[in-house]
C-alpha cells in the first residue's frame, strides 16, 4: 500500500513541566499515516512524556495536542489507538485467547483472535495462561494486545525487550506488515539497530527539546566522522597515532578506525601495508549519530547550566 501523508496526532510548541522539571519545554511532533516514527533519547529526554500526551494520560502545560484531530482524552479518538507499554500488568490466570479476546471487545471493528495471534507470532500459545509464559512470549502477546483492535496508531515502548532474535526478527515483519497496511507506528527502543532496521523518520529528544528530525539516512550524514575496517600487519598503536585517525581498536580479526578523512587513511594505510586485505569503509551508523547527537546536548547544557 503507498503511503499516506495524512496526519494522525500532532504535538505543537508542547511544554510539561513536573514541579521545577522541565520535561517537554515547546516540542514539535507530527505522527503521518504509512510511517515508522522511531522516538530516541537518552533517559529523561522527555520520550515518554509526549507519548503520555498523544494517550491523553497526562496534560500539556501550554501548547497544542491532537490525536485524530481531537483532544486525545476523547473516546473516539482512543478507539484508533493501540498502546505496547514496556511494562504491563495482566491477568496472570486468563489464558492469552481470553486475553485477546476481551481486549478486542473494546473496539469497534477489531481484528479476530486468530488474525491477531498469527500477526503476533502467538498462535500456538492461546490455551496458554498468561502467568505461565516466558517474558518473551508475554511480550508477544502484549503485542497481539495492542494490534487486536485494528489501531490506525500504534505505540510500542521498548517492544522487544526479552525476546531471542528469531522472535524479534518475527515482531520486526510484523510491524512492517502493519506500516504497510497505512498504519502509523512510534516506536520507542534502546536497540538502535532497531530503530535504524525500521524507522522511516528518527526523532532525537534530548532536555524535552528535538534535536534531530530526518530519515536514518540523513542522521547518518551529519556525522562527518567515517569507520574504515582492514586486515592488517600495521601495529594498532601506531596507526592510532596517525593524523588521519580520530580513533582506533580491534574489532574481531580487523583494525577499526574511526576518521574524518576517510580517502587519506586509506591511502596510507594501502602505501604502509602492501598486504592490506578486508578494507571497508562505512558511514557512522545511527549509534554513532545518536551518540555525538546526545553529547552534544549534554555539553551544551553544562555551558547554560555554569
């Protein structure tokens, strides 16, 4: 299905303060039909703040707030939503059909039990009781939870947290079915691979402000920095002291080098080392974008706060 541009839920110059706290203080969010949002931040960057505005959990001090074009705390507006939150206290005797079914129960149109349960990779645990799975099959079934009711929105907190990869590769296609289907998404992960394997858009959040706003793609091109792998004789120490290299360490059988200038460290390293093999050179990857993202905030804070 092509995306849709529509906007679903809109956060405008958005202030929450709690106490002498400044949690959000004027943020910007727009959340589109079709798209993965992927919200990122350090711990109190303000993250579950602005989600608790969209949910209608919690007021906003001053700006503007609309989920559906409407306050979010309207029920008619709630019924479009589906909600994973990282933590989630159910009903460890009900089994997960009876799970599924009851939440269900709340929408309008929902989904069925069974398309619910294969969507989620929870099919084979139905006459399961809640309290008798693991915490990765628990996640899972939070998940068929959230996408039962055929939300339009869906919020995933931290979704994947105790799960092996094959069950976190398994959720990964399911969320990328349901962005397909127009569905929006904002997802919430400490797992950047995560985030750089799904997100459409990144929003970095830092001191309830947006720092950075963009495709993978583009957070990835502000890092001027540059990775560069070889096999090598060269010793580490002394190619660390070179010019060209910001940052050196051994990564697996292979040098890693972290430069500016990526064309010059190659051509030093192809002059020195006549038997170089396995050179790659990569961009920063959205850790590394994340992190000189979030330092530099943190640098710039201490300066306002001295």
């Amino acid at each position: 299905m092509r995306k849709d541009d529509s906007v679903l839920a809109r956060l405008h110059q958005a202030r929450k303060h709690y106490g002498t706290l400044r949690a959000l203080d004027g943020l910007d969010l727009t959340l589109r039909a079709g798209e993965l949002l992927a919200l990122l931040g350090p711990n109190g960057a303000g993250k579950s703040t602005a989600i608790g505005l969209l949910l209608g959990l919690i007021r906003a001090d001053g700006g503007t707030v609309e989920l559906f074009g409407r306050d979010p705390q309207h029920v008619a507006a709630r019924r479009h939503v589906g909600v994973m939150l990282q933590d989630a206290a159910l009903p460890p005797t009900l089994r997960v059909g009876e799970l599924i079914r009851l939440t269900a129960s709340y929408y309008p149109a929902p989904r069925s039990v069974h398309e619910s349960a294969e969507l989620a990779g929870v099919a084979d645990l139905l006459e399961r009781p809640y309290g008798k799975l693991s915490g990765g099959q628990q996640r899972r079934v939070q998940f068929a939870l959230a996408l039962c009711g055929r939300p339009r929105l869906l919020f995933l907190d931290e979704p994947t947290v105790g799960m092996d990869i094959e069950a976190r590769q398994s959720l990964w296609r399911a969320i990328r079915h349901l962005v397909a289907e127009g569905n929006a998404v904002v997802l919430t992960t400490h797992y950047l691979e995560e985030a750089e394997a799904l997100a459409d858009r990144v929003c970095v959040m830092a001191r309830g402000r947006m720092l950075s706003e963009g495709s993978v793609d583009a957070l990835r091109a502000r890092i001027a920095r540059k990775r560069v792998w070889c096999t090598t004789a060269l010793p580490l120490a002394d190619v660390a002291a070179w010019p060209e290299v910001a940052d050196a360490c051994i990564d697996g059988a292979r040098l890693c080098l972290s430069t500016e200038w990526p064309e010059l460290l190659v051509r030093r390293l192809l002059a020195q080392d006549l038997t170089l093999s396995a050179l790659e050179v990569r961009a920063a990857g959205l850790a590394e974008a994340f992190t000189e993202l979030t330092r530099d905030a943190a640098v710039a804070a201490l300066s306002e706060a001295a």
